[in-house]
C-alpha cells in the first residue's frame, strides 16, 4: 500500500489502515458516467477503491462538461463515449486502480454479466427502467447498491442494502407516471450533481470498508437552492414487495421492461408505457429545446440531427438512428424516466 497517498484518510479513525486495505481490494461498479457517475468514479479512485467498473452507454457532448466532473472540451470535441473517456481520466489519477470500461447499454439480457461480482453498486443511471434492473440484480445476489438522482436544485439518495433495508421497489413498486423533469428540461444545477454523488461515495466506502452498520438506511432529498433536508427511514422492507419481499424479478426477466424494436429504416420505435403521457404538457416543456408540432393524436419534436413522434400511450419513434442505445438516451433525456 502506498502509505503516503492514502496517509490523511488512514489517519481517519473510522476508517483507519484496514479499512484503507478493504477499499484497496475492492470491486465498485459505477452504473452511468454521467454527472452523478463521473464524480462517484473519481472520488472512488482518489480514495484508492482497487477495481472500477464503469458501464455507460452515451458520449460526452460540451452541454456535459459544466456537470460532468471528469470530461473537459477535447473529450466533447472528440464525442468520446463517456465510460471510455471517464477511464483515461481515472487512471491519470490513480495508475494503481484497475479500470474496466463498457460502452453499453445495460439490459436485462447482460445486467448479471455487467454488474456482477462487486462490493456495491453506484447509481448513476438517467431513467427508472434501468434502476429496476439494477435493484433486481443487487437484491437477488446481495449486493448493496446506492440510488442517486438530481435535477435542478433537487436530488435524492438511499442505500440499499439487501435483506437489511427496503429496497427500491418497496418505496415505489412502479415507476412514476407521466413526462419527468430532466436535466434538458428542467436544467440543473452542478452543486446538486456533486452533493448527491459525494452522500453516494460516503456510503460506498463505508460498505467497502466493512463498515456497513455505520450505514443509515435512510431516503435523504435536498433541495440545495432553498437549503432545505429530508431525510425518511427505510429500515423497514415491505413483506409484500415483489423483488426484496416475494423474490419475483419482474425487470430482470424483461417482464416490466417496455420493449423496444427497429421501426423502419434508419429509426427506432420505443413501445408504450405503462403510464399516459399528456402532449400539451410535453409540448410546452420541450418548446424552448427545439420545433415543436403538437395535437390530441401526437407530438412531433426536432432534436437535431433526430426528429422523435411521441403518441398520448408513452409510446415514441425516433428517427435519425437506429441505435437502441440513443433512442433510449433521448427519450429518457427530453421524456423522463
């Protein structure tokens, strides 16, 4: 161990030497490179985590670089994918960690494979669909994992810690319903991002340290523009809960996952939702993102070089790439989760 580089956080007493020797040996997946999952993977590295997996499927655009902590102006003009370019970034910091970039989009067909095996898993994610996913994954084999999310002046995070705290799907069994703020919608501002990921890395080197018991099984949202806290228990699972409670992995079998298919040439069809979408509401949100052409029946909206259909079902077709991975990334950046 380099005693001198890790010497201010061993003389830490929570965490001391053998708590510095855990982190060293452990395995800590990142799930999303983007404002949350960038600064969770450098702090990570800094801390001396000793492998890093970081699972990403989109690139890094210059509107990413006033949140996102680890790329700068040449990894935007470059279009780098995010997992590659947040890799160069850590190793630069610390050439002892050993990273493991993946430029994909997590599936209930490769979740196991791309989570698995680790020490806790961090939320990054920009949508519901895929934290589902990852809660069945993490509370079928054990593993702890950190939600996190932000937007505006809001965030929110909770550990999850299977078989000792309520997990994703026992606070909301199903997703929330209808257009969701996003960063493209709604903005954001960077202090959010960073608070959120640092409460999620505290967490994490605490469960890597073999300090779990330290962890507060709570859902603590903050509102960093009014200054304001909540913090609400989650030591208490639901008994009747499908995935922590029944053990019915509804998502990682694909059952609850919207399904989506090629749709023609050079576009992608996302199939409905489970949740109607009001298109005046949209429309007015979108409006001052790009062209919008609306009525009762769909909404027509240009996002350059893409052009994406969403019907009053959930339901959308997104021209201009037949790239699952994108279609996904755009509708859960202008529609929401």
């Amino acid at each position: 161990m380099d005693r001198e580089r890790y010497s201010r956080q061993i003389l830490f007493p929570p965490l001391g030497e053998e708590g510095q020797e855990r982190l060293l040996a452990a395995r800590a997946v990142v799930m999303g490179c983007g404002a949350l999952g960038s600064f969770q993977a450098g702090a990570l590295a800094r801390a001396g985590v000793g492998e890093i997996v970081l699972i990403d499927r989109d690139y890094v655009e210059s509107s990413n670089v006033q949140r996102q902590w680890l790329y700068d102006e040449a990894d935007a003009a470059e279009a780098l994918p995010k997992a590659i370019a947040a890799a160069r970034k850590l190793v630069a910091l610390n050439s002892a960690v050993r990273v493991h970039p993946v430029v994909a989009d997590l599936t209930p067909q490769n979740a196991e494979d791309l989570l698995l095996p680790a020490g806790v898993i961090l939320d990054g994610a920009d949508n519901f669909e895929t934290r589902y996913v990852v809660n069945d994954v993490a509370v079928k084999h054990g593993v702890p994992w950190i939600y996190g999310a932000a937007v505006a002046s809001y965030g929110a995070t909770m550990p999850i810690l299977p078989g000792r705290t309520a997990c994703l799907a026992c606070l909301w069994p199903e997703a929330p319903g209808g257009p969701q703020p996003t960063c493209d919608t709604a903005g954001v501002l960077n202090v959010i991002t960073s608070l959120v990921a640092s409460l999620q890395v505290t967490d994490a080197l605490k469960i890597l340290a073999g300090k779990v018991a330290e962890v507060e099984p709570r859902l603590l949202s903050v509102d960093v523009w009014k200054n304001t806290w909540r913090g609400i228990s989650t030591r208490e699972r639901d008994p009747q809960c499908p995935a922590c409670g029944r053990r019915e992995f509804r998502y990682l079998a694909g059952a609850e996952r919207p399904p989506i298919s090629l749709c023609g040439r050079n576009s992608v069809q996302i199939h409905a939702r489970r949740h109607p979408v009001d298109l005046g509401v949209l429309a007015e949100t979108l409006r001052p993102l790009g062209a919008v052409r609306a009525n009762e029946f769909a909404l027509r909206f240009l996002c350059s070089p893409y052009e994406m259909t969403i019907f009053p079902d959930g339901r959308a077709i997104v021209k201009g790439t037949n790239d699952i991975g994108i279609a996904r990334s755009l509708y859960a950046r202008y529609i929401g989760a």
